[in-house]
C-alpha cells in the first residue's frame, strides 16, 4: 500500500474521530438514558439487519487485513476497533494508521 499524504491522513482521522464520537455518542444515549429505544431497535427486523451486516463487514475486513498481512495494527486490533467504535471508526482510523507506518517506514528506511 502506498502511504496516504497528510491531508488525506488527516481527512481519515477527522472521519475516525466523527465516527467514534456521533454515532457511539448516540448509541451510549439511548443505552444509558432511554433503553426502550435500544430495545426497540433490536427487536426491529431491518436494524438487526443492518447489525449483522456491520458484524459480517467487520469479519470480511479481519480476514482482508490477515491476509494482506498488515501485522502493526493487525486484524485484531481491528476487531476491537470495530466492537469499540464503529465501521465508521474502524475502517478509517485502521486506513489512518496503516498509512502512518507506511510512510514512517518510508522515511526511516526500514
């Protein structure tokens, strides 16, 4: 993977920074504050189905990340991003950090 430049960086870490504060800020809401919601939402059929979809993307990109053999941050560390967070989250602070190694290899030489 070629390294993203700062701006393109830093347009990921703005997405990663929304993605864990709005939509995990919105969830943490309705868990803590009005749990009919919460309850609600998981017995509707089309939510459950946008929550597996989430839960089967995240499997898709542990494996896509173990089999491109990205070791630091690996698909683990991906994983628990995505329980965490978000697929809002996740996938662009993985981008974000991946891109950071990169180019820090890139500049060290190693």
């Amino acid at each position: 993977m070629k390294p993203l430049n700062q701006a393109q960086e830093a347009a990921l870490l703005i997405i990663a920074v929304f993605g864990l504060i709005v939509p995990n800020g919105a969830f943490l809401y309705y868990l803590f504050i009005d749990t009919s919601v919460l309850v609600m939402a998981l017995s509707n059929p089309v939510a459950v189905v946008f929550m597996s979809e989430a839960l089967v993307l995240m499997v898709v990109f542990a494996w896509l990340i173990h089999r491109l053999n990205f070791q630091s941050p690996g698909w683990l560390a991906f994983v628990i991003m995505s329980l965490v967070g978000s697929m809002a989250f996740s996938v662009p602070a993985y981008l974000y950090l991946i891109s950071r190694k990169i180019r820090r290899e890139a500049v060290t030489g190693k």
